[in-house]
C-alpha cells in the first residue's frame, strides 16, 4: 500500500476523528502534488457543513421572542438544513476516502 494512498484516504476519513486538523496539517507537510490535492479537497468538505450555521444562528435569534405561543418553523428548518448537510459530507468523504484507498 502507498504511502500516498494512505495519507489521501485518511484525510477524507478524518472527519471521524480529526476534523480539518488532520488534512490541513498533510496538506502544509506534505511535498506530494497528489496527497496535497486531496488534502485541500477534504479540508473544503470538511468546512461545507459550518455554512448552515449562520442561518441557524439567525433563526434562533429571529424567533426568540415569539416563541411562546408558534412553533419555531425556521428554526427547525435551519436544524434540518444542517442534518441534511451533515449527513451528506458524511457520506462524501466515506465514498471519497474509498476510491482513493482502492484506486490503482
């Protein structure tokens, strides 16, 4: 197995364990084109998911002082956004990770 290979794949499975650590640091270590590549493309996926937050950020803010009485509909659109965007990164860099690892 290369060592490439190996570099590249888990910076796509780090977001199980490391975040955008893990790839920013292969990618500022690394002298390799292709593991640099791939770092860059899983630190990008990995941020995908911080976009939502701003837009759940301003629902709770907006519906805050009606929330007695209605149910808070932005908020919980906001929550789902950010799931489905979670769930899809997910997804992404597991598919990622192993077509880097198998590739020939």
């Amino acid at each position: 197995m290369e060592t490439r290979k190996v570099l590249s794949s888990l910076c796509y499975f780090s977001i199980f364990f490391a975040g955008f650590i893990f790839p920013l640091a292969v990618y500022f270590a690394t002298g390799d084109d292709v593991t640099k590549t791939h770092a860059k493309k899983s630190l990008v996926s990995h941020l995908i998911p911080l976009i939502p937050i701003p837009l759940l950020i301003f629902a709770v803010i907006y519906e805050f002082p009606s929330m007695q009485d209605s149910v808070p509909v932005l908020t919980i659109i906001a929550i789902v956004v950010l799931v489905i965007t979670w769930i899809a990164v997910v997804i992404y860099n597991i598919v990622k990770g192993i077509k880097v690892l198998v590739a020939q």
